[in-house]
C-alpha cells in the first residue's frame, strides 16, 4: 500500500528509482541517463516540501509546479531506461506509473490552490 503523506510517497520514490538504478548494467547511456532520474527523482520530493514551507500563495504554486515538472521529467528518464533495458521492463514501468500518479496528484494539487 502506498503511503498517504506525500512527503513520505515522494522520498519512496527516489528511493525506488535509486534501487531501479542499481540494477541496471554499466553502459553509458544507462550511467548518464541513471544520473539524471537521481536528480529529477529527488526534486520530486525535494520541491514538495519547500512548497510545504511556502513564503506565500505564489511560492507554494511555484514549488508544486516545478515538482510536477520533475515528475514529468523523471518519467521521461524512465522511459528512456525501459527502451534500452527490456529485461528490466516490469520494473521499470512500476517506478513509471508512480512517476505519473504523483504528477497527476500534483496536478490536481495545483489545480485546488
């Protein structure tokens, strides 16, 4: 079961995608393509909470809007990943629908606030 809070959902996340990463054989285009999902999968999480210690109504759209945006982003390196690494198909695609459920949860978020 996923957690509720989404802080903790966003940290499972890069955490997932850290793991997926390890698995993965040591090509180049894996190595620089692994590198860029750590990123954009920590971001996720990272612009969360700053939205959480917002400065104002403005701010919090902004952080939620860029952490919607690594989402997208981290999607995008995934996808990447799967076309290279068919063995790992299964795995991948569940990190992917992850990667989209919380793009559509920040969505949603943004489209509230």
């Amino acid at each position: 079961m996923k957690p509720y809070d989404l802080e903790e959902r966003t940290f499972e996340f890069a955490i997932d995608c850290r793991k997926l990463i390890s698995k993965l054989h040591k090509t180049i285009s894996n190595l620089e393509d692994g590198k860029q999902l750590v990123r954009s999968s920590g971001s996720v999480g990272a612009n969360y909470i700053e939205a959480n210690e917002k400065l104002g109504d403005k701010d919090f759209s902004f952080r939620l809007k860029i952490a919607r945006k690594e989402a997208k982003e981290s999607a995008y390196w995934l996808k990447l990943l799967k076309s290279s690494n068919p063995e790992l198909e299964f795995d991948i695609d569940k990190v992917l629908q992850e990667a989209e459920e919380l793009r559509k949860i920040l969505s949603a978020i943004i489209k509230k606030s």
